[in-house]
C-alpha cells in the first residue's frame, strides 16, 4: 500500500485511537450520564479498529468485503446519528464520536469514509466478488 492507500490507513489509525480514548474515558468516568452516546463512541472505535486492518489487508481474500462493510456501516453511523444528534438531541445526553456529522472531529468522520470508499473501488482486487 502507498500513497494515498497509506494516508487513509493512517487517518483511519488516528481515528481508531482517538475514538478508542475518547470512548475509554467516557464509559469508564461518566456512562451513567450518556450510555447511549458513550456506546456509540465505543461502538466507532469498534468500526474504525476493523476499518483499518481491513483496508490494511483488503489485497487478501476475505478482506476487501469486511473493508467494504465496515466503510459502509461508518458512513451509515455518522449520518444516522449525525441526523439524529440534530433532531432529536435528548436521546444522546452527550456527544459521540459520530454526533453532527463528526463536528468534534472537524467532520472527518463524514468524509472519511466516501474517501475509503473511493479507495476501495479503485483499487478492487482481481478475484474480489464484493
């Protein structure tokens, strides 16, 4: 992997630590008080942890399909709780990696995943079926 392959696994990196840190403080000081945005944060350190070895690995069988699926369930995150942090932002209680759009994240969550998606579909491997 090289150029801009390797700059959206290091983006998904960054992403993975810094949603696994924000979700580890989060539950482990304050879950009573937003279990719900504090699961969703834990739940986008989850998808981006996956996202990255996946997109790492995506050459190799199996791969590309989970790299697929975990983009795809990222991007489905950040607009359904991006739309429902605007709606409806009592059922958070606090922000979540994915709220507005990944606001707090300077909306690289809503962007990164088109970019992993482009990447996926231009660079499919020869005996990928997904």
């Amino acid at each position: 992997m090289t150029g801009v392959g390797r700059v959206l696994v290091i983006v998904y990196a960054v992403m993975a630590l810094a949603a696994t840190g924000r979700s580890f403080v989060q539950i482990v000081r304050r879950f009573d008080e937003a279990p719900l945005a504090y699961s969703l944060s834990a739940l986008a350190a989850v998808v981006y942890i996956l996202a990255t070895v996946a997109l790492v690995l995506a050459d190799r069988r199996g791969w590309y399909t989970v790299a697929c699926v975990a983009v795809l369930f990222e991007f489905t995150g950040v607009l359904v709780v991006g739309l429902l942090s605007l709606l409806a932002p009592s059922l958070f209680g606090h922000d979540s990696v994915w709220s507005y759009f990944g606001m707090g994240y300077v909306f690289v969550p809503l962007v990164l995943p088109l970019f992993g998606l482009w990447w996926l579909r231009t660079h499919r491997p020869q005996d990928a079926s997904a």
